[in-house]
C-alpha cells in the first residue's frame, strides 16, 4: 500500500534514554489542510501518523476521524494520553486502522505508576474491536532482558503478544544493538531479522514514488533520511512516475521496506557487524 509517513512532532511525555526523536530538530506542528492532502493522493495511500506522541497534538482525534474517511490510518504511539484514547475508540472504526504500533517501555510505565492504566488502555481498545491491528512493541534495553519473560506473561494474561525489538543506542558505554551478548542473540533469534542501516546508495526506491514523508510544518521529503524538500502541503509537490536510485549513502529509515533490491543484497549492505553472510 502506497504510504505516506506523517512526522507529526518530536514531542513527547516520555523521555526513554534511546528515544532519537527528542533528540532530533523538528519543526512545530502545523495544522494542514486535509483536502488538499486527498487532492494529491487517492484511497490507495495509508497514512502513518508518528511521533513523539501523536495523541498530544491537539485535535489529533478529529484528525484521525477525518483522514480515516479516505485513507487507512496507522499511528505509532505511547498510548499513554487516557484521555484523547477514550474519545479516538469511539471517533475511528476498526476497519479504518492499518496498524496501530504501541510502544511499552515497561520501565517509563513504572516510573509514572501508570502501568495499571496501560493495560487498561489496550483493554480498551481490545473491547472496541481493535484488537487485531495492535502490535505491541518491547524495546530490548539490556536491563530488560531478565524481567522480558514475566513481562511477557503479563501481557499475554491480557491477551497481547509482545514483538521485542532492538535497542538502538547507548549503555554502560557500549553501543547496541551490537553489543548484545550471543546468548542474547540466539534466545530471541534476532541475528537473522535485523538489517539495521545499510549502504542504500543507488539501490532503485519507492521513497518519492509510492511513499513520502511529511515533517509537522507540511514540508514533503522524499523519506526521514534524504531531508530536501520537494514541496510541501500549501504549494504542491510531484512524486516519481517510478523508483529512482538513493542518493542517500547510508539508509537508516524503512529503506529495508522499501527499496527494489532482495533481502540478501540488503543484508549484504548492512552496516551491523553481525549481518555479515
Ligand atoms: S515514547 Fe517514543 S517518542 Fe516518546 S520518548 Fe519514548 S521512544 Fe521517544
Ligand atoms: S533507501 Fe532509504 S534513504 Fe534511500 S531513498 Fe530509500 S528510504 Fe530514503
């Protein structure tokens, strides 16, 4: 499905050690124009609405209800903001959501004593029908590693799966994911899923063609890595008849998505020193 990523903001009421986002210079948030969004693409595209945290925008609901009448919509967040959750369950239907990627970070819950509200929130959405569209995300801080199986107990009583995923980032000095012992390595069986960035320069990609990313003022980027405008919201913008070659040397964003190369070249480019084949 064509994919229009959605930078909403860099936001967030969080504040995870590995979070990258924060860290990045963004620009405000701007309200646009959904018209003139579905003048420029048709039903075909899905909108992922990202962060930060998207339910902090104000309005984000009344956003969602309206994109949501043409396109599919994804959101990735913290699902931590009770409040503007109730009211998106009752303004958005199942059927309009693509995806709905939650972030744990189990430690962050603890430290506000809002875990209890958490699974209330998923519980929540579960009753609404959403259940099937959420993935629940566990980020693997090296800390995390001896509570993972109870904590994945725990969400699995309330009937959800957790999808672990890489820490990208610092501790106790080390880089990571590269540090990862082997015995964590082998018990999660990660060493084989994880391409990470790569040597993306002049593989043919759909970035430009059949996926674009707007940053929160409107400003249209071929994806998050190649940051030129080409266009915004207001004036316009053209995507590629086709893939074109990335200009990009290294790719650290949904290239692995998105470019027109096979997995193995991709892995081959990876920049990870345990994806070497
Ligand atoms: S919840 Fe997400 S956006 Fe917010 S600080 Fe954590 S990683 Fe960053
Ligand atoms: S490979 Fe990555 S950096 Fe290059 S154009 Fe595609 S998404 Fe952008």
């Amino acid at each position: 499905m064509n994919t229009c990523l959605w930078r909403m903001t860099n936001r967030c009421n969080f504040d995870c050690e590995y979070c990258y986002v924060r860290r990045t210079p963004y620009p405000e948030y701007e309200p646009q124009d959904i018209d003139l969004l579905d003048q420029k693409i048709d039903e075909s595209w899905k909108i992922i609405f990202t962060g930060g945290e998207p339910f902090l925008i104000p309005g984000f609901v009344d956003l969602c209800h309206r994109v949501a009448t043409k396109h599919k919509i994804a959101i990735d967040t913290n699902l931590s903001v009770t409040s503007e959750v109730k009211k998106f369950v009752e303004a958005v239907r199942p059927e309009q959501i693509h995806y709905l990627y939650i972030a744990c970070h189990i430690e962050q819950r603890e430290k506000r004593n809002n875990l209890r509200e958490f699974l209330e929130n998923l519980d929540l959405l579960k009753r609404k029908g959403f259940g099937n569209s959420i993935a629940l995300n566990y980020v693997l801080h090296p800390r995390l590693f001896d509570r993972l199986e109870k904590d994945r107990e725990m969400f699995l009583d309330h009937g959800f799966s957790l999808s672990p995923t890489f820490m990208g980032g610092e501790f106790e000095g080390k880089p990571y994911p590269e540090s990862y012992t082997p015995e964590q390595m082998a018990k999660f069986n990660i060493e084989k899923t994880w391409v990470g960035p790569f040597h993306s320069k002049g593989l043919l990609c759909k970035a430009g063609h059949t996926f674009f990313s707007m940053q929160p003022d409107g400003e249209i980027h071929r994806c998050e890595c190649d940051t030129r405008r080409i266009g915004d919201l207001k004036t316009g913008f053209s995507l590629k008849e086709t893939s074109y070659p990335c200009e990009i040397e290294i790719c650290s964003c949904l290239g692995e998505l998105l470019v027109e190369a096979d997995r193995k070249e991709v892995l081959n480019r990876s920049c990870s020193p345990f994806n070497k084949f």
